[in-house]
C-alpha cells in the first residue's frame, strides 16, 4: 500500500535563499568566475562540470569555507514547513544538483533531521571542494550529475502524490512527472514555456498555505 505523500525539493534557491556557487563566484573569482559563467551559459560546460570547477576554485581552507557554508540562509519557513510536512504523515525529501557537501553541514546547522539528500558528493581536497561522480549511480545525469526526473519516478512508486519544489533548469523535468509542481524564480517562465502547470510561489509559507488548504497540512 501506497504512503500518503512525499514533498521532494531542491535546494540551492528554493530550500536556500541563494545558490551556493553564486556566493563563491561574487566573493572570490572575480573576472575567471564571469568567464566560466559565460562559456556555461554558451553550452561550453555541461553543469556539473561548471559547478566542479567553481566549487574546486574555491582557494580556501577548509575550516574557511565552513564559514562560507554556515552563511547561506534558508527560506524563513523552512524549518516550519518540513516539521509540518512530517507530523501530517508526509515525507520531506532534498534533490540537489549542487553537492551534498555543504547541505549536510547545514541541514545539521539548522537541526533539520531525518531528510532523505539526494545530491552530488564532494569532498574537500586543494584548497576546494571536488565532486566525485559515479556514472553508475541509479539517479546518474550526464549534464547535472543527479537527475531529479528519476528521484520523482522512484518515489512515485510508493507514495500516492508526489509535490516537487524547485526554481531553475534542471528541476524541469522532475516538475513534468511530480503531481503538483511549485515554481519559484526562472522556473516559472521554463515551465509555463512548455506548458508544464505550476504553482508559482515566492516562499515556503507561500507552499504551506496553499497545502493548507488543500487539506495536505493540517
């Protein structure tokens, strides 16, 4: 028997308020960081190979770009909403193509326990953080490294609804299979591109209103 529902997000932008390699490229890459941002966006880099090399170009210790990681903040209602999510028989699920890395440490930074991540690991080697891939991985993406779509398709198995947050690219085709798909920021304009229906939200207090009244929360 199926359980009642899984809410699975993204993080960097959604869960968080600002994308994590941003925040190393204004800090510390100045005119290489543009450059590499450039030759991604003109199709020059697949993304998990860009966000390697700014993650690994970091140049800083590792006790440094902790302090680095503890800086991100997350949607004010973050912490609310996954509790809220738990205690009405529903699951909260993370799908990053960023780097389990620094989620791990702030999950833990803001006590939020018992989340499934689904994301790329990284270690910290030479003054940065490197992504260690596994093309044989079930979830494997040859552009992002982890693709969402097949997280969705997994969990879709065995609960009965399936929500998907997300707010760029690669959240467009988990937001295609998920029931009910919530948009912020550039994804909104994807999918209402492709005809893809969402609900197009700012915050997670946004989402928990909504589930609200849907009779999802309570």
């Amino acid at each position: 028997m199926k359980k009642p529902y899984v809410f699975i997000s993204d993080f960097d932008g959604t869960l968080s308020t600002k994308d994590f390699y941003q925040i190393i490229m204004d800090e510390y890459l100045g005119d290489e960081g543009k450059r590499l941002f450039e030759d991604w966006k003109a199709g020059k880099y697949m993304d998990k190979d860009f966000l390697n090399k700014i993650y690994s170009s970091i140049n800083r210790n590792e006790e440094e770009i902790m302090e680095d990681i503890m800086r991100i903040q997350l949607d004010d209602g973050a912490n609310d909403f996954i509790d809220h999510v738990k205690t009405s028989g529903g699951e909260f699920v993370i799908a990053s193509a960023g780097t389990s890395y620094y989620i791990e440490r702030l999950l833990e930074k803001y006590q939020i326990r018992d989340v499934k991540v689904y994301s790329n690991p990284g270690v910290y080697k030479d003054r940065g953080i490197h992504l260690q891939i596994d093309p044989s991985d079930k979830y494997y993406s040859k552009r992002y490294g982890i693709d969402k779509a097949k997280i969705v398709e997994e969990y879709k198995k065995k609960y009965q609804k399936v929500f998907y947050a997300g707010d760029s690219q690669p959240d467009v085709a988990a937001c295609k299979i998920a029931d009910i798909a919530f948009a912020k920021s550039k994804l909104i304009d994807l999918l209402e591109s492709e005809g893809v229906p969402c609900i197009p939200v700012l915050t997670y207090q946004d989402i928990e209103d909504y589930l609200r009244k849907e009779g999802v929360l309570y």
